[in-house]
DNA sequence: ATAATAGTGTCTTTAAGACAATATTAC
DNA sequence: GTAATATTGTCTTAAAGACACTATTAT
C-alpha cells in the first residue's frame, strides 16, 4: 500500500506496484500453416505439463517479460523453438480473454498464424511438450481434440487466412521460395476448397506485379514451367476485386 | 511454492497461483468515433491519475476480472460508462504490448474501434477523468498530445476504419438510425478524404441489400430526400469491389 | 423563372469468370 | 502418334467510374 497520495508522476513510479491489480494470464498462440502434399497442415505440440497435460495444443506460452520486445517477438520466439526457422509470414489474427477458456483462472490469449514451408524444417518439441508434429486439417479442424479453446482459436485462424485467398497473395508463403504458377494455383484450390480457373488465376497473380520469374524451369513431368519467386519488395499486394470463391 | 509436483489435473489446479509468474498489465482502450457537423470526431478523455495525469487519452482501463465477462464485455463498459449509451458498432481492431507504451512497465492493450451517432449521447467523464469531450481528427490525428501511445492507436483505429469505408457499409453507423442517401455517402466522403461520384455510389449502396426505406421523407431543404434506414438482419455486407478512394 | 438538392440513364473501362485452343514435354 | 500438363486467346458479364440528364422542392 502506498504510505501516502503521491503528488508527481515520478513519485507516483517509483511507489506503484504492478501486482496490486488482479491481471489476467497473457499468453500468445500461433497457428502455424503450410502445406504438405497437397492438404493444409498446422503444427501442434503435446502438452507435457497441466493443465490439459497429454493433450494436442496450438504452440504458445505465457509472455517473456524480460526477454520478448513486443507480442510479435513472443510470437516469433514460439515459432523459431518449434521449427527451428522464421516464417515467410506472421500476422496478429485476434485476441479472446474471458474467464473460461482457462481452468486457472481469467485468460487471454494473442492469436497470431503463421505461413511456412515445410521443407528444410526439423519440429522440435521444446520445454513443455513432448511432441511436435504436422496434422491435416480438414474444414479447419483438426482430428484430436485440443487443449484449451484452441479449435475455436484454430478455426478463428484458419477462417482468416481463407479470407485472405479470396484478396490477397498470402497463400504463396506456404511455398518454398521457387514455384510454378500451378503449383501457387494449387494452394488457392486447397484454401478455398473450390475449382479455380486456371488462366484466370494466372493473368490475376501475373498482374499483381508481387511475381518474378527466375529464370529457370520445373523440370521432370510433363510440359516443363517456368519457376516463379516472389519480388523482394513483397509488399503484399491486395487485389481490388475479391475472387467469389469460397464464400 | 508448490509442495511437491502434483501428479493430477486438480491437484494443479488446487495449488496453482497466478501470481507466481509476472504477467503484462492487461487494458482495453477505444477508440469511439461519430461524425458531428460534417467532420469526424473521436471521443477522448482527460486523465486525473498517474500516469500522465491531466493529458487527453482514448477511454480505457484495466479488464475488471470479477466483472467482465470477456474483452468485448470490457469494451462495451467503458463506453457505457463515457457515453450512457450503446455503440452502432463496436470491433477490436489489435493488440499492442511492449515494454515502452506504459511507464509502469511491460503492458499490453486490446484496441477496439466503436461508432455511434452522437445524437442522444450526454458524455460523461466517469472515474479516473476530469473531462470527456469529442475531438475533431485531421487525418487520424487530434490537436492535443495523447498519453502512452495512444496517438499510434488513434491512427491505426482510424486506418481500419478508413479501409472499411473502402468495401463495407460500416460507416453508416456514425448517423442517427435514418437518415438519407446523400447523408450517407457524405460520411464515406468524410473518410475517404476524396470525393465520389453520387450516381455510382447510390448503386452500390442500394445494391448491398442492407438498406430499407422508411416510408418517410426528409423535407427542409430543397427537394425532400428518401430516408432509409439498415435492414434488420443487417449482417454487415461486403462489396466484392474496393472503392479505388481511399488508397 | 432560378437555385439547390435528389435521383435516373447511359456509356466506358476493367477484371473476373468461362471455355476453346495451342505448346511442350514424356512415352 | 497419344497423354499430360503449361500456356495463350477470346468472349461474356458485372460493377466501378464518369458524366449528362431529369425531378422536386423553395424562393
């Protein structure tokens, strides 16, 4: 307690005690997508600590005050413990508190989802988990039951990045870096679970100007194509029509 | 300390406190917007408290744990508590946290963006402030300097509802529960900073199936106006097309 | 009548959507 | 040659954008 009202700013620091307050638990959670032979994927960790010890979960954990710069650090941070990488994409989705979501009491969580590719990735299990490991999702779900309010959170995750199909050029960042403008088709098709045109689709991402050829082609199956790359200055073009699909 | 590890989900739970790990300051501001005489305004209050006692900040606090049901029940309180009345609109826009926002230390806040008309509405100071006031915004900024980092919120508040503008009927909700086509497309106007053409936008306003007439007319002026009002189920519609405005 | 604001009609342009046709590889 | 996939071309449609025009009030 206070001794007595203090009377400047400096005075009123150097006296306040940040646990006076009932806080909530902060904590931050990543989705983490890619896309492994032609189906959606989203890493999930198993607990190894209570609660919900031995269940599936989205990978996240409480806020490092004295090591994380921001949320997006707290978030990076999980991403690079799990994969092992940095995700081509990482984006502040949503964030839900109430007082059910966790059994210890008033929560709120920091949803983020990221966007990789699988290759060149070794999952890692981490502190508090005892796996680590790529489930296909299906209609934004997943087939174990998760921890906490996580399928809600998962489906809040996935219906973003399926919007963004609809305007945006997102869904390459689950490509390795060279790819064939089928191979970018493709993703759309499995986001938006719906048949696209194919030369549509084609004048529509050439025309964004987010695309560069390398110079080199996909070799080995039928008709070679050619190997595309996203420009350096990806600045995550937004188209100005959306597509009708998946809506 | 807990005495020993505990080998059951309840166990835990029995013995677990949320206070042995340092959590963020958890707060909820809004950034509450209407439109009075023809310019957009946003309501701000005057602080009487550390920090930055006696400087204009958006309405906010601290999550009341015992009383709020959930962020969004947070939200709706503050501006219950400021205004009296409910917003048309109200939706979080983003979660900033660091180190360097709040004087008293690592803390984050739920941002969320509300619109209402500013008819009926008697401010109201409330706890913690001295004056409640709206404030006219010049480009996603207000005359005075505002406490923590709330001039960022302010503009990012005023970002997602200026792209909005660019394909949602969102901001009809800053006007009174009728009002007129013209009125309508003035606060688009307002928010795109840029003129549009009224034939077209009449279309598109019209075509978006969210409008109904009232049956009655706005007279006074010249020719008398149509008056329309949203259509009940008002499930919040998304233009296909972006307005080029705005960009 | 004129001024002022509300509202309609029509043309152009752009990109999505549909689908036919051609090109390049492997066999 | 055929099969398979990559790529190009052309037509239709829908809505934005531009702008001319008509309608209804007040004075």
């Amino acid at each position: 307690m206070m001794a007595q009202t203090p009377q400047t700013e400096a005075e009123f620091l150097a006296s306040y005690d940040p646990k006076a307050f009932d806080a909530p638990l902060a904590t931050v959670d990543v989705s983490i997508f890619t896309v492994i032979e032609g189906a959606l994927h989203v890493l999930l960790i198993k607990r190894d600590e209570f609660p919900f010890k031995g269940a599936w979960a989205l990978p996240g954990g409480f806020v490092d005050l004295s090591q994380d710069n921001g949320l997006d650090a707290t978030a990076m941070r999980k991403l690079q413990e799990k994969t092992g990488v940095e995700a081509s994409h990482l984006e502040q989705v949503q964030t839900i508190g109430n007082l059910s979501r966790d059994p210890r009491g008033w929560s709120l969580t920091v949803l983020y989802f990221a966007l990789m590719s699988a290759e060149s990735v070794t999952l890692n299990p981490g502190a508090g988990a005892t796996e680590a490991a790529w489930h296909k999702l299906k209609g934004g779900q997943v087939e174990p039951p998760l921890a906490f309010d996580h399928a809600k959170l998962l489906k809040r995750a996935f219906a973003r990045l399926q919007n963004k199909a609809r305007y945006t050029m997102l869904p390459g960042y689950v490509l390795a870096e060279e790819f064939t403008l089928t191979e970018l088709i493709n993703i759309y098709r499995i986001l938006l679970e719906e048949d696209l045109d194919n030369p549509m689709m084609r004048r529509r991402l050439l025309r964004s100007g987010m695309l560069e050829e390398t110079g080199s082609m996909r070799e080995g199956g039928n008709r070679p194509a050619k190997l595309y790359r996203y420009a350096r200055a990806a600045s995550n073009h937004v188209f100005d029509r959306n597509l009708e699909a998946g809506k």
